[in-house]
C-alpha cells in the first residue's frame, strides 16, 4: 500500500528496487580482482546441436563476481571438442592476467563482436 499523499517514505525503509550498492566502488569499477586466491572454473559442456545436426561443446567459465556470486561466461559453440578447450584455456589465462574486464573482451571477439 502507497503511503498517503503528501506524506514521502520514511529514510529507514529499503527501497523497492532490491539493489545494494557494492561494498567498494573501485571493486564494481574493476569488474573483479582476478589473478588473487579465486581460481576460476573452466569446464567443456554440450552445447546446441548445428543446423546440420552435427554435436557442438563449448567452454563455460565460473568466476567470482561482486559480493562473492558466481559468474558463469560461455564461450562460442565449436564442433570440435579441442577447440572448446583451448578457448578454456584462453579464457581462464585471460582471468588470471586481466580480470573480468579482460575475459569480457576476449569474449566478445570470440563472437565477432567489436570490442571497446
């Protein structure tokens, strides 16, 4: 129920946009620490079947993001299995050495995507 007119919410009460703010503004601008105790998680999973019917992996990658949640990526879908886990590999190398910023660029020109 809306409080009446006139009459505003109290400070106290939470607002209804269930955001927090991040503990540390320099952490949210990072977009992660990478390369401390946090090693990500790589693994090889199916992915969707080509148009052709042939079986497709890709690499899935889970790392901590802000306030301790799991952050999960993905990698193109590929054919060929070696290929999705040299994509890993990239990904996780990309993590250690650069953080989230860096794996969020090498995941965009994996897609093709123009990478800012």
């Amino acid at each position: 129920r809306s409080p009446p007119a006139g009459r505003s919410r109290s400070r106290d009460e939470p607002s209804r946009s269930g955001r927090e703010e991040p503990k540390s503004a320099a952490a949210a601008a990072a977009g992660g620490e990478g390369g401390d105790d946090d090693v990500p998680v790589v693994e090889i999973v199916p992915s969707t079947k080509r148009a052709n019917g042939d079986e497709a992996s890709q690499a899935i990658i889970h790392v901590k993001g802000v306030g301790g949640r799991t952050r999960t990526l993905r990698g193109p879908p590929r054919v060929v299995k070696a290929e999705a886990e040299k994509d890993g590999a990239s990904m996780r190398e990309a993590y250690v050495t650069g953080g989230l910023d860096k794996l969020r660029k090498l995941q965009m020109s994996m897609r093709g995507e123009a990478v800012v």
